[in-house]
C-alpha cells in the first residue's frame, strides 16, 4: 500500500517518503487507529507526514586520505508534545523512509510512556563495522555540524540506535558543545556515565522487555523456571533479555543475529555467550550451541519469543511457522501489519514494540531530567523508576485491549496517536 491508496484517508497526498516499505507499514498502522477511533482526519493527515525532514551531506576524510561522501538524516516526526526525541543509526539501509518510520513510532511510543517528547530519529547511511574508529569520530562530528540548526536540549535530543553507542554520544556532547561554549550534557542521552550519563541506560531497553514479559507470563500464568525463549539479536537489546530472562530462570534455547544463528535445546548458557562475544568472537560460533539457519530462528517452538533487532522480520511468509505463546518486540517494527492479521487467530500474546521496547527512552528522559537538573540517582532508583513506569503502561494497553475487544498493538498505537492528536486539537493551527 503506499500512502495515497485505499488504506489512506480521502486525500492523503503521496509523499517522499512512500517507496519506503517500512513508512508505508507505520502509516497503516496510524490509519488503522484513525478507523477504529474516530480521530479527526485532519490531525490525521499531519501526523502521516513528518514535521521535519533534513537530508544531508556528510563528507569525511577517510584514513587513506580520500575524501567520502555518506548521506544523513534527521526526522523530527512532531514537535507539539516538547523536545523531539529519538535515535541516530549508523547501517547501509538507511534511507529517509525507514528513518520517517521510525521517529513516528518513536512519537507513540513517548506517548503510551506518558513522556514530555515528541518522536524523533536519525541515521547515515554507512557501515560501521568497515569504519576505523578515527573515521566513525570524524563522520559523527561532521553530521552533528549538519543538524546543528535543528538540535537543542529542548528542541530534539539524540540517543544511540543501531550501530551507535555511548562514545557516539559523547562526539555529538562535545561537539555540541564546543560549538555553544560550555558542557551541555543534556544534548543527548545514552551517553558515557562520566558526562553525565545515566547508570542503567545501556541496559533499559533490554529490562524493559523483561519486565513486560514477565508481566504478561503472570497474566497467562506461565513459570519462568518452565519457560524457553529464542532471542533474535544479541546487541543492547537482545543480550539485555537474555541475561534478565537467564537470572530469572527461563531457558534460552536459541539466540542469533546477523552473523548467524545457534541453537541448544538444553539452554544456552547466557553468562558464558556473553564472555565469548565480549573477547571479540561471534555469536554462531560460540561452543556450547549448535548452528542452525537463519530461517529456522524465528520458527523454533518455545514460549517466549523475542526479535530484538531489524524491523519486518516477521512477515506473511513467515508468521505461520511462529510457535510461541508470548511474542516480545525488542526491535521496532519487526512485525508487518500481514502478519499481525495471522497473529489475530492465533493464541500469541504479542507484547507491541512501541510499549515492549519503550525503557529505553524512558531511561533517556530520566537521564535528561537528571543533567537539567545536575542531581543524579542510583541505579536502583532508576530501575525502580523503570519498572514502575513500564507496569503502569503496560496495565494501561492491556485494560484498553480488553475494554475495546481489540488487538493489544492497536491498543497501544491507539492510545498514543490519541494522545497526540489531542495536544494538536489543543493546541490548535498556526497560524
């Protein structure tokens, strides 16, 4: 579908963004909302098309002495509920579409939190694995000069995504701040605790999962001790739940990520796999797991399953063959709206990635409250904090599922499209 076709409301223009399969997949989602919910079609309209959008050239002397020239972006999807927020990534598929998308979601998911954000999100366009790390410092530098107009601590604040981390997010501080004259940490979020980071943020993405799961195995009164869980993606995110999931007793019996996939029947041994990667080896490669192919990953019965890690991963294709009584979306947007359509006649309790994955800007918020504020928390507050906020949020979409008989993902979208739809009521049409 693109955003001009029957799923569109009644004059929808076509867009830039529309070859995009990813943007074409979000706006049928807020379309869907808009059906079900009565929203008014002209706020609709302005949340399918980003606020902002700047494309840009980003070139860098390569450590050959070359000149390279990398596409950037920077998406503020809206700018009505306060500063923009959302992630910057660093892989060769990002295009302006996928980064629309994604700071769309980014505009929900702070909405369902409760969150003072609007949605936000960035990316260029570039492998990191093949950069040095001189060139990744300089590229990172150069992008934060491009977006300089359009960044603040109260206009949009960056975070790390896919391919990015926390020294990313100290190039951006300093150079940011070199920029205005003095330390001003509360310009991204995810960055080293010794700028002002917050301790537990690497983590928050991962315990967010964990906790909406355990809240949903509580419902359908499922034992962790009795439970197996395949995890696709051992990033931030995807070796965050497996080792939560691991101290909890559930047994992970296959992980795998864009290296390769492996698979142990009698449980992957979490602590081990995490020694192992961190000495510079891979995933499929670790010893104490057979390999298995990539397609066979996400087929694997168990009852905890948990992408975590590229968006349309579960399609038509392959939506049949998932056997999992509990569906964890740690990435964004890992599901097609056909799949869900199979999920709908099936028992999978699916835990939507715009609730599932929402620690992590909320750890993000936290952090940025503590450096406009410089009074800092300990980690256990910061997880008390976190586990509160995602409970709440969680008891929210699901007594909303249940009132309205529908789908928990469309549970959640709608609650946070309505949220924004009614700041832009309320705040009215400038000018």
């Amino acid at each position: 579908m693109s955003a001009s076709s029957s799923s569109s409301p009644a004059g929808h223009p076509s867009t830039i963004f529309d070859s995009s399969p990813t943007y074409r997949m979000a706006c049928e989602q807020l379309f869907g909302v808009a059906e079900i919910m009565g929203t008014d079609p002209d706020i609709i309209s302005r949340l399918a098309i980003p606020k902002r959008s700047l494309v840009m050239a980003v070139p860098i002397r390569m450590d050959s002495g070359d000149v390279r020239t990398f596409v950037g972006y920077r998406v503020q999807h809206s700018l009505t509920s306060g500063a923009s927020k959302g992630g910057l990534r660093y892989a060769p598929h990002v295009d302006l579409g996928e980064v629309a998308a994604l700071s769309m979601w980014m505009s929900w998911k702070v909405g369902i939190m409760n969150l003072p954000f609007s949605g936000a999100k960035g990316g260029i366009a570039c492998d990191p694995t093949k950069l040095s790390r001189g060139e990744l410092e300089r590229l990172t530098r150069r992008y934060t000069e491009e977006v300089l107009p359009i960044i603040g601590p109260r206009i949009d604040v960056m975070a790390p995504d896919m391919g990015t981390d926390e020294q990313t997010m100290a190039w951006i501080m300093d150079t940011y701040s070199m920029k205005i004259g003095y330390a001003c940490p509360e310009i991204v979020t995810g960055k080293p605790v010794e700028l002002g980071g917050c301790v537990g943020r690497r983590e928050a993405t991962g315990r967010g999962v964990v906790y909406c799961i355990m809240e949903a195995m509580g419902e359908l009164g499922l034992q962790p001790d009795q439970s197996t869980a395949v995890v696709q993606g051992f990033g931030n995110v995807g070796s965050v739940v497996c080792q939560e999931l691991y101290q909890r007793g559930v047994k992970i019996i296959a992980i795998g990520d864009r290296f390769g996939s492996i698979k142990n029947a009698k449980g992957i041994d979490i602590p081990d796999l995490v020694k192992y990667v961190a000495s510079g080896k891979q995933v499929k490669d670790f010893p104490g797991a057979d390999r298995i192919e990539d397609n066979e990953l996400l087929a694997i019965p168990c009852t905890i399953l948990a992408p975590c890690a590229m968006e349309r991963v579960i399609t038509k294709d392959n939506a049949g063959k998932v056997n999992c009584r509990i569906l964890a979306e740690g990435a964004n947007g890992p599901t097609t709206p056909e799949a869900d359509r199979i999920f709908a006649n099936s028992d999978i309790f699916v835990i939507p990635d715009v609730l599932c994955n929402a620690g992590g800007v909320t750890v993000s918020y936290f952090e940025w409250v503590q450096d406009l504020q410089q009074y800092f928390w300990d980690e256990d507050q910061v997880n008390a904090k976190l586990r509160e906020l995602m409970l709440k949020a969680f008891r929210r979409v699901r007594a909303f599922s249940k009132e309205r008989n529908i789908p928990m993902r469309l549970a959640a979208l709608s609650l946070g499209v309505n949220k924004v739809a009614l700041e832009k009521a309320k705040r009215g049409l400038f000018p």
